[in-house]
C-alpha cells in the first residue's frame, strides 16, 4: 500500500513538473515579448523628443521673430506720430508728400496685419503640438512603468519555478532512494509470505479434512435427531429470542427518558399559552370586568378552560412509554405498545385543537373589526390567523406518521418494514415545521404587543398578561427547538434499530409473535436466574427427622411455654408497680417540700412585720413564689379537674387545708387497685396471644414443608425438561459451531490469497516504478 501510495505521489510530482515546464517556456516567451515592445517604445519616445526640440527650436525662432516685428512696429508708429505735426503746419505745401505718406501707411498696415495673423497661427500650431507633446509622453512613461513591473512579476515567477523544480527534484531522487529500499524489504516479505503461504496450506488441508469428518458426524446427528429447523420459516423464527443487548437498552431508555423531558417543556408551555390566552380574552378588546364580552369569547374562553384536560395525557401517555422501556425488554416499533396510547392522546389533542380554531379565527376578526384596531394591528391579526392554521395543520401532519409509527404494534399489516425509514424522516421534517410556525407565531405576537402597548387604552392588566403570553411563546419555541434537534441527531439511532430482532431473520411478523417472544425472554431470563441462586447447605436425613418430629411436638409444650411468659410478665408487672409507686414516693415528697417552704414563709411574715418595705415585698414575692409552684404541683397532680377519685381529693378550696396522710393513702390505694387490674388484662392477654402464636407457628411451618416437597417435585420436572431442551440446543449449536468453524477457515485462505496476490502486483508495480524513474533520470 505505501509502495503504492509513493509511486502515485510520483506521477503526480511528475506531472506537475511538465505543466510548470510547459507555464516556463509561455512564461519566457511573454517576458521576451514584452522586452521587445519596451525598446520600440523607447525608440519611438526618443523619435518624440527629437520631434519636442525641433519644434522648440522653431518656436525660439518665431519669438525671436514677432519682437523684431514688434519694435519695427513701435517704429513705424513713432515716425507716424512724428510726421503728424509736421502734415498739420505745411497741409499746403506737402500735399503731394501726404499722399505719398498715406499709400506707405497703408501698405505698412496689411503687412502688419498679415504678420500679425501669421503669428497667431504660429502661435496655436505651437500650443496644440506641446499639448500633444505632453500626452503622448505621460502615456508612454505610463505604460514605460506598467512593463517594468510586469517584467519584474514574471522575472520573479521564474525565480519562484526553478526554485520548485530544483526542490521537486531533489525529493523525487530522495523517494526513488526510499522506493528502491522498500522494494528490497517488499521482495524480502513476499519470500516469507510464500513460505507462510505454503504451511497455511499444509494446515488448510489438514482442518479440511478433519471438518469434513465431523461434519459428517454432526450430519448425520442432526438429521437422526433434530425434528426441524425453525429458523428456515419466518413464523417460528420470529418466536426465538433474540441476543440481550443491554447497551441498545440503555441508550433507548436515555433517549425516550430526554424526550419525556422535552415533552414536559413543551405541555408546560402549551398549557401556559392556552391559559393566557383565556385571560387575554377576558380584558381585550373588552374587559369582563366593566361590561360582558361578546358570546363568541365567552365559547372560546370556555373551551380554552378545558385545555388542561387535552394536553396533560400527552405528558402522561409519554412517561407510560418510558416506564414500558426497561432493561429487560426488547425495544422496537413491534413491541412499543404505549406508543398507540401516547398517538391516541395526541390526536384527542388536535380534535380540542381544531374545535378553537374557529373561534380563535373568529375572536380576531372580532378585535380588528373594534374601533380600537390599527391597521397594522389587523395586518398582524391576519398574519396570527395564517400562523394559527399552519399550526394546527402541522400537529395533524405529526399525528399522521406518529399513528403510523404505533401501528406495528397493534396492526401487523397496517406499515411494511420497508416504509420505518421514511415515515422517521418526514416526523423531522414535521418537528422542524412545527419549529418555524411556533416561531413566526412568537414573532407576529410580540409585534402585536408592542403595538398595542402604545394604545393609549392600553391597561396594566393587557400588558402583564400580553407579556405572560410572549414568554409562554418563546419557552414553546425553546421546547420545539429541543425536540427537533434532538429527533434530528437520534434519527439514525432509531432507524438503525429497527434491525434490532431476531437473528438471521428481517424482524418481527406481528405484535402477537413479539408478545410471545417478549414472554419466553422473561421465561428464560426467570430460569438464568434460577440457577444462579446459590445452593443451601442441606441438612442430614437423620437431623431433618429429629426436627420434623419436634415441629410436630411442639404444640404438645405450649403449655410450658405459656407457663414461662406467665412468670415473665408477673415480674415484669411487680417492678412496673415498684415503678409507679416509687414516682407516687417522689411527688408526695415534693408536695410536703412545698408545703413546709410554705408554713416557714407564714412565720417570717408574721414575725417580721415590723421591718422596712423592701424586706416586705421580698417575702410577698417569696410566697407568691411558692404559691405558684403549690398551683402547678396541683395541676400536675390535676391538670383537668377530672371527676374521679384523685380529682375530687385535689380539689379543694382556697383557704382549706387537706390531711397530708388520708390523701397519701387514698391516692396510693387507688394507683395500686389501678395496676393490678391493668396488669391482670395484659397478662390474661399475652396468654392468649402466646397460645395463638404456637398454634399459628405449628400451621406455618407444617404449610412450608408442604410446600417445600411441592416445590421439589416441579423442580424436578422442570429440571428433566431442561436437559431436554439443552439437549437439543446442544445439537443445533454444534451444527452451527462447525459450519462457522469451516466458513471461517474458508474465508481466511482466500484473504490470504488476496493479500499475497495484492503484495505481488505492488512490487511488480514498484520494479515497474524504478525502472521507468531510473529512465528518466538518465535521459534528463
């Protein structure tokens, strides 16, 4: 291959090479081209400049010629005003002189007057030819300048290509050195390969025969065992389970779980707009609050009232769909069953979509017909109109190949395999529709809320809700955004996983054979998982026996039993009444405590009333002090004023004194009366819930043994038809085995064949390479 590789590089150098030479020589021949225009420019400019002082020269000449004239002139007038004053004094004597005066006047102003003429000419001659001149020398600099800077552009291109050719030759000397050394090393592994070739050979031939033998063997097993083969029938091969691939599960689990998330996005969003929608009707054009909309509104805003009850099962149709997606099952259009539930909840969906469609029509016609309407808020009213329509046309379009999706799984006939592809690409082209309609509808909207808030009717209440509506709007283009994207980058997934099933088959026949299939998976995956299960230890014949014979015993000593809870609970009932009487020690104790801080406060107050204030009001604090702690004593004692016997003994008046003692007594005897029939109930019934746990313990566990030997026997059956299935498996995949082992074998010589068939041609093509390079380097 890198032979190959090095000698297309070559050819393509070699090329190269020829058309810059070819460029070279047009290249050469342009400059010689443009050197010989330039010298006939030259020439011709000198020719002009030669021409230039000629006429310089003439111009000189004339110059010096009108001044000669000139002053002659000035002369001639001189003598003319001389001669004046002369003609006045002898008028009569020089009339003959006069009237020769006057005839050299004459002539002397036509010649004056012709050389005047002849000067002018000159004159214009003169200006135009240096005019003329000065054009014709700026554009032959112009051009003089333009063909150095050409010849210098090409004179650098020359440099630039042999440069390149002097660089292209030198690596093209380098890859023949390189391609020379790669075909020794090429020649040295074709000798290797064919020695190779040989002992693979030897060993094809040796496998060949020994496949061959067992071939035969597994032949002839197969056909005196196997009944049939059920993957030949379509039928029957649509029954098999396919292989677990748990990673296809996982990544479709992952991408129905992001389109659930999308899904919410968007019925948030839907039911956001939908009930703004329902508020906007209430105060625009008419508020509900001043004065009663028009009936048309008030359908429409009770029909809007009920869109939750339409766009929340599409949420929920959609996670029944992701919960139906486990790890377990085999996903494909035959076995997706919720997806007809989640197709029938969005076309409930359209019906509510279709039914406000007139009305919503009809409530916009209502607000541009207002006298509060502006031109181009009925313009936009229009445009919502058109976009409310395309909307609605779009979900039914999306509905249409979505029940076409979910009819594999409930119709067998009702969408060909060969239709999967198409119907997921037009349910692209539907999302991306649905994105660019939610998206002219956000923007037609909020130019309508811009207008409208510069109506000087324009409410706070209008406002807000107006803004509600365009953040619900630009979220539902978020979510259709998301979702189209998303369908758009997973379309290949999907499409590549309706080949998911069974093996050498083109799919699944029918949602029955998929529900089938789906249920012998589980049948399978229960019994893998039964044999993984660990075995019990198991216990001796003997042990079981002595066991057995004690459950069957151990309803014969409940009686002891129920004997050793009956002691329990009687020490447990005298130290509950240690318990309580112990506490009854201790608030009796704390009442005397009270009771004497009380008496020693009394005497301090009475012996000391002769002292000052201050001392005074802090015994009267003292014994409210105490006071306070006897009325909470009392009313931890009795805290309700109960009408029994220990209510009726605490409450007493105000200035009486009860006997300390009686009270003690008659507060103990009734406490000790109160546990001991309390304790008789609760032992008399922990007796009998003993007894019933004995008697429901001897039931259970004669049920589990009867169970267990129950069991025992279907695992023992199951365990005989198990080894006759594995039998049969056994069969078919050493049939299997054999026919891959020989195909794989077959495969693999003709690769090798190929590939030493490949490695002969490119160093064939290598020799050819350097033989025609070595050429060429010698006639160059």
């Amino acid at each position: 291959m890198a032979s190959a590789e090095l000698q297309g590089k070559y050819q393509k150098l070699a090329q190269e090479y020829s058309k810059l030479r070819a460029q070279n020589q047009v290249l050469k021949k342009g400059v010689v081209d443009e050197q010989a225009n330039s010298a006939a420019l030259k020439e011709q400019l000198k020719m002009k400049d030669q021409s230039l002082r000629k006429l310089q020269q003439e111009m000189d000449s004339l110059t010096f010629r009108n001044l000669q004239l000139a002053k002659r002139v000035e002369l001639l007038q001189d003598e003319l005003a001389l001669s004046e004053p002369r003609g006045k004094k002898n008028k009569k004597s020089g009339e003959s002189s006069s009237q020769l005066s006057q005839e050299q006047k004459s002539v002397f102003d036509e010649d004056l007057q012709k050389k005047i003429e002849e000067n002018e000419r000159l004159h214009i001659q003169f200006f135009e030819a240096d005019e003329q001149h000065k054009h014709v020398e700026a554009e032959l600099r112009s051009r003089l300048a333009t063909l150095e800077m050409e010849a210098a552009q090409h004179q650098a291109v020359v440099d630039g290509l042999t440069r390149k050719y002097m660089e292209t030759i030198e690596k093209l000397q380098n890859d023949k050195a390189k391609l020379e050394v790669k075909s020794q090393t090429l020649e040295k592994e074709a000798k290797e390969c064919r020695l190779r070739t040989e002992e693979c050979q030897l060993q094809l031939k040796n496998l060949h025969d020994d496949l061959s033998g067992r071939l035969e063997e597994s032949l002839s097993i197969i056909s005196e065992k196997v009944p049939f083969n059920d993957t030949k029938y379509s039928q029957y091969n649509a029954l098999n389970v396919p292989l677990h691939n748990r990673r296809h599960q996982l990544k479709m689990r992952d991408i129905v779980g992001q389109a659930l998330a999308f899904v919410q996005d968007l019925v948030t969003a839907l039911l956001n707009f939908h009930t703004y929608t329902e508020q906007r009707i209430q105060i625009f054009p008419i508020d509900s609050a001043i004065e009663p909309i028009s009936p048309l509104n008030q359908k429409f805003s009770q029909y809007l009232h009920e869109n939750a009850s339409y766009v929340r099962p599409l949420e929920e149709g959609m996670l029944h769909l992701f919960e139906s997606i486990t790890e377990d099952t085999v996903t494909v259009l035959e076995t997706t069953v919720k997806l007809k539930t989640f197709s029938e909840h969005l076309t409930s969906y359209i019906c509510f979509l279709k039914k406000i469609l007139p009305y919503q029509l009809k409530s916009l016609e209502e607000e541009c017909e207002s006298s509060l309407c502006t031109s181009a808020l009925r313009a936009r009213n229009l445009e919502l109109s058109q976009d409310m329509k395309k909307m609605t046309a779009v979900f039914e379009k999306l509905q249409t190949y979505i029940h076409l999706l979910a009819l594999p799984s409930t119709e067998p006939d009702g969408l060909l395999r060969t239709n999967y592809g198409s119907v997921l690409t037009n349910v692209g082209a539907a999302l991306h529709g649905f994105h660019d309609v939610v998206k002219d509808i956000s923007k037609h909207y909020s130019q309508k809320a811009t207008i409208e808030h510069e109506l000087p009717t324009a409410t706070q209440k209008l406002i807000t809700t107006n803004d509600c509506i365009l953040s619900s709007l630009v979220a539902l283009t978020n979510g259709a955004g998301k979702i189209t994207s998303f369908f758009s980058n997973n379309v290949d997934c999907f499409i590549a996983s309706l080949s998911y099933g069974p093996k050498a088959a083109s799919g699944f026949i029918s949602p029955l054979s998929a529900e089938c299939m789906l249920q012998y998976k589980r049948k399978a995956a229960a019994y893998m998982k039964a044999l993984r299960k660990p075995l019990l230890e198991s216990v001796p014949y003997e042990e079981a026996l002595a066991n057995r014979r004690v459950l069957l015993s151990s309803t014969e000593s409940r009686e002891g039993l129920a004997q050793q809870v009956q002691q329990s609970l009687e020490k447990i009932s005298k130290l509950e009444q240690e318990k309580e009487h112990w506490m009854l020690e201790a608030q009796l104790a704390k009442i005397k405590l009270e009771k004497e801080n009380q008496r020693i406060a009394d005497k301090l107050r009475s012996t000391s009333s002769g002292q000052g204030l201050g001392l005074a009001q802090e015994n009267a604090t003292g014994v409210n002090a105490a006071g306070r702690e006897d009325v909470s004593a009392k009313a931890m004692l009795d805290p309700a004023h109960s009408t029994s016997l220990i209510g009726i003994l605490t409450r007493t008046s105000d200035n009486e004194v009860p006997d300390v003692e009686s009270r003690e007594d008659l507060i103990k005897n009734h406490y000790m009366a109160r546990i001991v029939e309390l304790t008789s109930q609760l032992q008399l019934a922990d007796s009998k819930s003993v007894h019933f746990y004995a008697e429901c313990r001897a039931l259970s566990k004669r049920l589990a043994l009867a169970e267990k030997s129950k069991d025992a026997l279907t695992e023992e059956m199951k365990v005989a038809g198990q080894n006759i299935s594995r039998l049969q498996d056994e069969l078919t995949t050493t049939k299997r085995s054999y026919e891959d082992q020989l195909s794989m074998m077959s495969d693999h010589l003709c690769s090798m064949n190929e590939t030493l068939s490949k490695q002969r041609e490119e160093i064939d093509t290598l020799k050819m390479s350097s033989k025609g390079n070595s050429k060429k380097n010698k006639s160059r």
